[in-house]
C-alpha cells in the first residue's frame, strides 16, 4: 500500500466557533474527538481542527479542497465573509476563475487566517494527463 496523507490539523482559537465556521462552510458536521480536537470528514483525508495550548498559528500555505458544488461552497464562504482579498495569476482569488493550470477554484481564509482553496472537482490538476 503507497503511503498515504489521511489527517491535517488547522490551528484554531475556538473549537465551537471553529466547528460552526466550517460546518457552515462544508455544509457537514464536524465531531469532537477530545483534547479541543474537531474532525471533519472529506473524503478519505481528515481535516482536524485544534485548539494549542498558546495562539493558534495558521499553515503556511492554502489547503486545497476538491468539490462537486464549487458555486455552493462560494455562496457559503461570501456568506461567512470569508473570500480571500488577495490576488492569483493577476486575478481576484476570491472569484470563481479558471487558474493558468487549468483548475476552476476561489480561495478564502477562515477566522484564524488558515488559507483554503475550493477546486471544482471536474477541473483538478495532479501533474499527470
């Protein structure tokens, strides 16, 4: 079996307002699972939401999430003014754009400044053909 990325933990400051957040914005529910953890599930992978024990620092980089609804998913992150205000290639990140690579996606932040990317599941780019 080929190693496999199943968990990835976003640092948060609030583990109730964090699960309500990304409730809303994934349109599933999360679970506590203890030590101020929340798990999502997306797909095979995990995506787990952590209170530390100091000030939460956001990933360095986006996570990239794959969906069927990307309209809908944009609809709930303007919602939670969570768009990104930043700018891809030259074009807003907040906007549902075809990127140079080919992938139909918008990026936002959540409240503790974790970068996420919704990609339209029909467009995504593995670097393979």
């Amino acid at each position: 079996m080929p190693t496999r990325i199943f968990r990835i933990i976003l640092e948060v400051g609030d583990p109730d307002r964090a699960a309500a957040f990304y409730s809303r914005l994934l349109g599933a529910e999360g679970r506590k699972v203890g030590g101020g953890r929340v798990y999502f599930d997306c797909g095979s992978m995990i995506l787990a939401l952590l209170q530390p024990e100091g000030i939460p620092a956001p990933i360095p980089e986006y996570v990239y999430f794959a969906v069927d609804e990307l309209e809908a998913i944009h609809a709930r992150a303007k919602a939670l003014d969570a768009l990104s205000k930043e700018k891809v290639h030259g074009e807003s990140a907040a906007e549902i754009v075809v990127r140079p690579w080919g992938e139909r996606s918008f990026y936002a932040f959540d409240p503790w400044g974790n970068g996420l990317c919704f990609v339209d599941d029909k467009t995504l780019f593995t670097g393979r053909r």
